[in-house]
C-alpha cells in the first residue's frame, strides 16, 4: 500500500503568460537564486529533486520556507515541477527564458556573488 | 534670488556594495522598466531630466509615485541623479551593470512587451 502523501497539483503558467517583472521577482532573492544556481549545475534534462537541491545547495530553511520559494519560482515560470511518488522534482525552463529573454539567465548564474557556500557544516 | 527649492541629498551605493538581488528587485516593477527603457533611449552620456523621462515615457504616476521608483532605482545601484538648478537629472549607471552583469541589462532592454505604450492620449 505504501506512505500516503499529499501530492498538491503543480500549476504552471502556460509560455505566454510568463511575464519579465515576475520572473525578476522570483530572481530577487538570495535563497532562490541559489535554489536556481543548484538546478542549472546539478540538474539533469530530467531535472533534479527538490530534496537533492536542498542537500547539494546548502541552504537550511525549512520545508515550508523552501516550498514557498518553490511556489514563486514555479508561479513566475522559472521552473517545473512534477511529483515522483512522494517526491518533488524540479527543473528549468530554460529554453522557455533563452527564447524570451535571451542572456538574461545566463548573465543572472554568472554572478558568483550569490550566496551559494551557505554551507552546513 | 529664484525659486527655493528643496534640493534633499541624492546619496548612492559605491559600485561594490550594489547587490543582483536588489538590482533585479527595481527591475521587477513595469513602471520601473519604463523608466530604465526611457533613460536608456533618450539619454545621452550626460543624462536626462526626470521631467522629460515622464514626457517621453508616457508614465502617468504621480510626482511622489515617481519619486519613489527613482528612490527605488538609485538605492540599488541602477542609475546615478543629480540636482541641475531645481530640476533632478538621472543616468543609467550602464558600465556598473555591464561590467557587473555583463547582459543583464541588455537582456531586460532587449523586452519588447515592457509597457511603454502607456502614452498620454
């Protein structure tokens, strides 16, 4: 029978609905830039776990305060997520920004300033 | 003689303590956008007067709304203003960014569907 788990729906903006200033926003703040970071260095084509980001990122909010970054960066367009069983995935929609804003991801993970050696020690 | 007016002191970040989240947090506001597109188009090297980025933009914000973007863009590094008798002036702070982020801004300018049509009729 195995765990029961609350599998919420993932909404996803469709690629027209995705719209610059919420992709900024979503951009704008330490933690999900890392969580991005983490994505486009760890992350297969497959994507990734959000459990493997967590662990791999370094970062040490908690469940809740990760999921609502995931939330953001998901409702912004930044990212898709599925469920495997009763874990979450993730990846970029990297194809969808080059298209759309073409440099703009590149020029955002090329900053090396982002806080990503928050690192559990 | 002339006008007194109050000229309140335009203080700005040194260019290392400009941070990308609070670059991309001004940048997460359309009329913020407008802004930035309007200086970029119209400005020559020395700048621009706010009152003509509000003509050209087509913006319709208030004075004190429009205060508060400029506030918001210079605190974070976007742009440079100064006083020119009573009226403000404002620059982009392009070579910052661009050697900061190389392509960042590029990437945002190069955004079509930023709402610059909001044209006064």
């Amino acid at each position: 029978m195995g765990t029961q788990v609350e599998q919420y729906e993932l909404t996803h903006p469709g690629d027209e609905a995705v719209e610059l200033t919420a992709v900024l926003s979503a951009l704008a703040e330490p933690a999900r830039l890392t969580i991005v970071h983490t994505v486009a260095d760890y992350g297969s084509e497959g994507g990734m776990a959000c459990l493997d980001v967590w662990e791999k990122s370094g970062l040490t909010a908690t469940k809740s305060t990760m999921s609502h970054h995931y939330k953001v960066l998901r409702e912004a367009g930044l990212v898709v997520m599925w469920w495997v069983g009763a874990k979450k995935h993730v990846r970029l929609r990297r194809e969808l920004m080059d298209v759309r804003w073409p440099g703009l991801l590149d020029a955002v993970l090329a900053d090396s300033s982002v806080p990503r050696a928050q690192q559990k020690q």
